[in-house]
C-alpha cells in the first residue's frame, strides 16, 4: 500500500556525525527505547544537534531541530494520556446572525474574496485551481510560502492529475522532478517479495514544486498573505469574516481549511476528540548507499517489536534522493491507537538508529546524515470531514480525505483536486455555501472507510493471541494473490485505491490459498471492526454498481435540472464514482 511522503518534521545537516563503534548494530528494541530516558543525551540527539538547520518554513515538515522533536513528541503525549473527550477547545469559528454587508459593518474589511485558502503548502493547489477559472482567490499562510528540503515521492500519472486539473504543465513535472527510479519491492521479511515499475518512482521537489504553484497562482492574479495566521472567522449571513492577529479583517464568501491535521477548526468541529489511529514516521535522508537504484515501497519487519510497554509491527520505505547518486531516505512507520504508553517519536527514532543499518546493508557510521525526518498523522474512522459551518470548508488533510494507510496527503490531493475544484467553483458561483450542500464536497466515501481494516490488520494488537508474525504472513499472502491476479489488483491497491471487483478478487484467493489465516484475522481485528467493515464493504459494491450502471442513465439529463439539484446530482455522482474507486485508470 502506497505511503505518499507529504509532509514531515525534519532536521537537515551537510556533515557527518561519526559514531564511536564499527558494528552491526543488534541491541534489543527495549533497550534502545530505554536509551532515550537515560540522563545523558540520546542517539538521536547527538546525531540531529550536530547536523545544521536553516530556518523553518510552513506547512507540515517545516520544524526541524531537536527541540522541534520533543514538542511534537509532548503533543504526542498528550494526546496519548488525554480522555477520549477531551475539554472543549478553543472556538476559532462562529456564527453571527444578519449581514456583513451593513454599512457599519462592511467598511472595516479591507480585502474582499471569492475564496480565502489558509494553509498554503498544499492549499495553493486549491487556490491556483480555484483562481483559473475566474475567482478571487487569498491564501493566508502563517510562515513564508515555501516547500520543504525532503521530497515528496509519487509516481508520474499522479502528478498528471494535476495537469488534468490545469494547475501545472506537463513540463513543470520535469523541472520539479529530482529524482526518478526503478523498480520498487514490496518485501515481507522471512516471507518473499515481489517488485513493481512506476510506483512512487519519483521524488519531488516541494521547494521547486511550490515555487511553481507560487508563481502560477500569482500570475493568475492570486493574493497571498505570508506570515499571517488565523485568529477568527465569524459566519454571516452573506459571508465569512476571517481576523488576523493584528485586526485585520478579510472577507470572503468561502473559507478553505486547509491548515492540515492539526487544524485549530477540525479540533473545534471534532470537539477534542482523540483520534481513533495513529500512523508513527521516523527517518532520515543520508548520504553514503551505494547500492542506491530501487526503492521499497514497503517492506514488513518479520515480528511484532517491543518498545516500552508497547507492541508496535514496523514498516519499512527507501527511496533514493535527488541530491546525489548515493543519497537514500529511509522511514520506519508503525500504526498505534493514542494511548497511554505508546511509544514516543525519540523511542522509535533510537530504534531506527539501531535498525535500519541491517535493513539496508550498511554501517551506520559509514553514513553522512543530511536530515531526520519525523511526523505523527491521525487519522478518524468517519472521514472525510463533512462541512460544520456555512461558508467553510475543510481540504487535504484537514478534511480526511486521505487513507488512514498513508502518511501525508499529497496523492490524495492530486486524485481529488480536479473534481474538487469544479465542485467548489459551483459553489461559489451558485451560492451554495450552506453546510449542506458543502458536505457534498466531502461525501461519505466507503473505499476510504474499508481501508480502516487494513490499518487495523497491521497494528499490533496488544495480547491478541497470535503468531508474532502474524501480519507480515497476512501482508504477504495478500501481496502473492494480488501479485497472481496482475495489474488491475495490484497497481490500484498500491496507489491506495480500494475497489470493489479487485477487492473481492483478492479475498477469494486468500481465503482458497490460505484457508488456516482467517482465524487470526477475526483475533487481530476483532469481531465488532469486521461487522463494521462488512458495512463499508457492501456499501463499496453498491456504489460501484451505481457508478456503472445508474450514472451513465442520470447524467445526460443533468443539464435539463435547475442550477441546485444539478450541483447536488453531481455531487452525488462524484461520491460515486470516487467513492467505488472508479477514477482510477491504469
């Protein structure tokens, strides 16, 4: 399954940190963990305090020192220890009755919109999306508009999505390109692999990528506010008034939420609420692999590890990076529920250090550490986020839409931004910017929902009663029948793509190949996640069947309906199809 890279902390560095032995290193995960919590300073930061940072830039990514790492990782805490309601937080949006548009009230705001994004990393794409076909558009980011060091890994025909959706040309994907590579393997230790060509084969520029979108977005006549944050919005009648700190006032008819997973207004809408999983990323890009010419995409650590009082399955990705042959960036991810006890960024990061070296074939010490990468991505079972409050609208990762499989949100970005950008330009030219009627923006969508059984299915469940290598086992039977039923299985599933047929394709041969597995699935999931997951499952067949069959009779008449029931008609014919997976071309 495709884990797109968009967006982590990290610390970057052009010097190498030397360690003081030359060994394999085969210390036990419970004991790396317990290094972090010893008076002197851990492996890791040793290892990031001697790499050099430049300064911070927005979005998800952006912080990058060490002390960066322990407040994410005390936000990880609390989040953790925190009840699974937690205090109201505090109330960024409201909604105030009559019109903005009085005379007393109107004259104090100093620019009006069409649309104001805020969050601009992976909010320009909405924002020059938006602005091309004819509306004014603001972006209101709270750091300097600029992309990140570490790549985002993606293949070609994700990326020409966005050309279909006309916010770049097919000769900025090779200027923002850095790198491109060749084949990829998913691996499964102790059990076999398989390799695929053009998955995730290229890594991105984000620096050159937005600067791109930047410049495009501006000559289309986009306005973009740096350094500026949110400090309210209040809901009228007529439009959305959103204040910066210094009192400014903009006025918008609609607000997009793009400020990411930790958004001040998704925590307002899901009231605290602890997220239901949690994907962990560590790593880091070093220079010094020679052995550099493929990637993984993922690859399973043969058992269950313990860390702490926890037990966490690891993941594996590689991929070569753009600036230099030799340069390699590698993640080590794990999914946990947030609670009590579970490991911290630092403790998997001390783990990394004492593993990755014997994953990849080399010394630790050999290597020029150049950045460490690190990132905590929840993730909530009723995604996407449909909208709370008129006239907002939540977007990227800010919404959900993304697979509670992945980390990061590019590639869910770049599947829906064309049929989302026609969906919000009707809005807003039709006015119809009620909750309503936005929440048909971000639909019900039950591929996206059956996926939190395969997030479940690879989270160590504590004292389920199975094999330590139970899940790898489980990833690897599945892998060898998509393998055996080809490339319309396979390529879809790996691109986080469920679809039915493919879906029902792969659980048959499963279950006639490896009869004796079922067992341990009904232990590691549990029976009330597969009665639910039955749901999605059926509803997945269903919408499959209305796309093929009811969409095509429906749509043709769509022109004859007046202006609102055509949005809404349309709507619902995009949650079909998008909701079966049916977008998906090879």
């Amino acid at each position: 399954m495709a884990t797109l890279i968009a967006g982590f902390s990290y610390s970057q560095s052009l010097h190498l940190p030397r360690l003081r032995s030359r060994r394999r290193p085969h210390q036990s995960a419970s004991a790396a963990a317990a290094a972090v919590s010893q008076s002197s300073p851990s492996r890791t930061q040793r290892i990031m305090e001697r790499i050099s940072s430049t300064g911070e830039v927005g979005g998800a990514g952006g912080a990058y020192s060490y002390s960066a790492l322990k407040r994410l990782d005390q936000l990880w805490s609390a989040i953790c220890t925190a009840p699974a309601v937690a205090a109201e937080p505090p109330e960024i949006v409201s909604s105030v009755p009559g019109l903005f548009s009085q005379p007393q009230l109107a004259g104090k705001a100093i620019d009006k919109f069409d649309v104001l994004v805020c969050g601009g990393t992976l909010g320009i794409f909405i924002a020059a999306a938006l602005e091309a076909k004819g509306l004014k558009v603001g972006v209101v980011e709270r750091n300097v508009l600029k992309g990140r060091e570490q790549e985002w890994n993606i293949s070609r025909k994700e990326l020409l999505e966005l050309v279909k959706a006309g916010v770049l040309f097919k000769e900025d994907i090779e200027q923002a390109t850095a790198v491109k590579f060749n084949p990829s393997r998913c691996g499964f230790e102790g059990k076999g692999e398989i390799w695929v060509e053009d998955i995730l084969n290229l890594g991105i520029s984000p620096v050159k990528l937005i600067e791109i979108m930047k410049e495009r977005f501006n000559s289309l006549g986009g306005v973009i506010l740096e350094s500026e944050s949110v400090s309210s919005i209040c809901i009228y009648e007529d439009a959305a008034v959103l204040q910066l700190p210094n009192g400014r006032l903009l006025s918008s008819r609609l607000i997009i939420d793009a400020m990411g997973n930790f958004s001040p207004v998704v925590k307002q809408i899901r009231r605290g609420r602890k997220p239901d999983g949690v994907c962990l990323v560590v790593g880091s890009c070093a220079r010094g692999f020679k052995n550099n010419d493929s990637s993984d995409v993922i690859y399973s650590s043969s058992t269950v590890k313990k860390i702490g009082a926890s037990e966490v399955q690891l993941f594996w990705e590689a991929f070569p990076a753009g600036s230099g042959p030799m340069d390699r960036t590698t993640y080590m991810f794990t999914y946990v529920d947030p609670q009590p006890g579970r490991p911290k960024l630092e403790d998997l990061l001390e783990l990394y250090w004492e593993l990755m070296p014997s994953y990849q074939g080399v010394f630790l010490e050999d290597l020029e550490i150049m950045r460490v990468v690190y990132g905590i991505f929840p993730t909530y079972r009723d995604s996407p986020l449909p909208a709370a409050f008129n006239r907002v609208l939540q977007f990227g990762d800010a919404s959900g839409i993304q697979s509670p499989v992945s980390f990061g949100g590019f590639g869910s970005l770049t599947r829906h931004l064309e049929r989302l950008s026609t969906g919000i330009h009707e809005a807003v030219e039709g006015d119809f910017l009620d909750s309503y009627n936005l929440s048909l923006l971000n639909p019900y969508m039950p591929n996206l929902s059956s996926s939190w059984l395969f997030q479940r299915a690879m989270s160590a469940k504590q004292q389920a009663g199975v094999s330590p290598d139970f899940i790898t086992e489980l990833l690897h039977v599945n892998f060898q029948s998509m393998e055996k039923l080809g490339d319309p299985v396979l390529r879809p599933f790996l691109q986080d793509v469920i679809q039915f047929v493919p879906l029902v394709k792969t659980l048959v041969l499963v279950m006639l190949t490896k009869p004796q597995i079922i067992p341990s699935i009904f232990k590691q999931v549990g029976v009330p996640v597969l009665l639910n997951w039955f749901g999605h499952f059926f509803m997945l067949g269903y919408y499959t069947f209305l796309s093929t069959f009811v969409d095509p009779v429906i749509r043709p008449s769509l022109r004859s309906l007046p202006s609102e029931m055509r949005y809404r008609w349309s709507r619902y014919l995009d949650a079909w199809k998008y909701g079966a997976g049916l977008d998906y071309e090879l």
